[in-house]
C-alpha cells in the first residue's frame, strides 16, 4: 500500500500546475502572519516581545527593525509586507451629531482587529474578541459586522 500511495502523490505533483515565485512567497507571508495572530494573538505585550524574537530566530527574512511582526500586514497586490498603520483613513473625520458611544476613531488596533474579525467571519468562523473594560471590543464587532452587511451573516 506505501509505494501506491507515493506513486499516487507522485503522479499528483506532477500534475498539478507549477506555482510561481511570487505565489509561494505569498502563501509563506499568509502563513506568518496567520501564525502570528493565531498562536501569538493572545499574547501580552511582554509575551509578544519573546513570540517575536523566536519568530525571526526560525524566519530570517521578516521585516521589522523596532516593529514586531503583529504591526506588520500582507499587501497581496505589492506581494510585500506593510504597516498596519498604512491602512489607517488619512481623511478621517469626527462625525457632526454623533453620540460619544458611537464614535470609532481609526487607530491601528482598531483596523487591524477589525480585518482580523472580518476575516474570520468571511471564513464562517466564530470569533471572541478578549480584553480590558473599554477599549472597543463591541465597537469593532459592531462596526465591522455593519460594514459586511448581511451577506455574510
């Protein structure tokens, strides 16, 4: 039975269709990424420190200098690594008439839980956001699960 299930594997390696460069360096930087939020996305501050430094021992090619790797997202189109705060709206303003509890301000935690909760809905999994009193857990869910709509619910 195992040497019909390599010529198996084999035949299907073969048969599939070569994947590029630049498709394989994107799987890679999803997958760093993924780890990051999946293994390390509990993390505390000080724990993500350590998560980082073993993180770049194993992956040389990280990006960073003073960033750890959870400041950092996948930019499909430019196949690079780029700054959550990138993302951030530069044209943001404050809403006139808006009620205080209502208002959103983009920062880069709230745009990068807010990618990270839509994703994980996109992919229909649950999703429990965790943290202190106050800073904006049922905001982002709030405001993320308005922004898909119901397409996605």
């Amino acid at each position: 039975p195992a040497p019909a299930a390599a010529a198996a594997a084999a035949a299907a390696a073969a048969a599939a269709p070569p994947v590029s460069k630049e498709a394989s360096k994107l799987v890679e930087m999803w997958f760093v990424l993924a780890l990051c939020w999946s293994v390390g996305g509990a993390l505390d501050s000080a724990s993500r420190v350590k998560f980082d430094v073993a993180l770049r021992e194993v992956e040389g090619s990280l990006p960073g200098g003073q960033a750890s790797m959870h400041d950092w997202l996948v930019d499909a189109k430019k196949g690079e690594w780029v700054p959550w705060s990138e993302k951030i709206a530069s044209s943001w303003r404050l809403p006139p008439a808006l009620p205080f509890y209502k208002v959103v301000v983009p920062t880069v935690d709230t745009v990068r839980f807010g990618f990270l909760v839509a994703a994980l809905i996109a992919a229909h999994k649950h999703v429990l956001l965790v943290g202190d009193s106050g800073v904006g857990k049922s905001v982002i869910i709030q405001e993320t699960v308005g922004k898909l709509g119901g397409e996605m619910l």
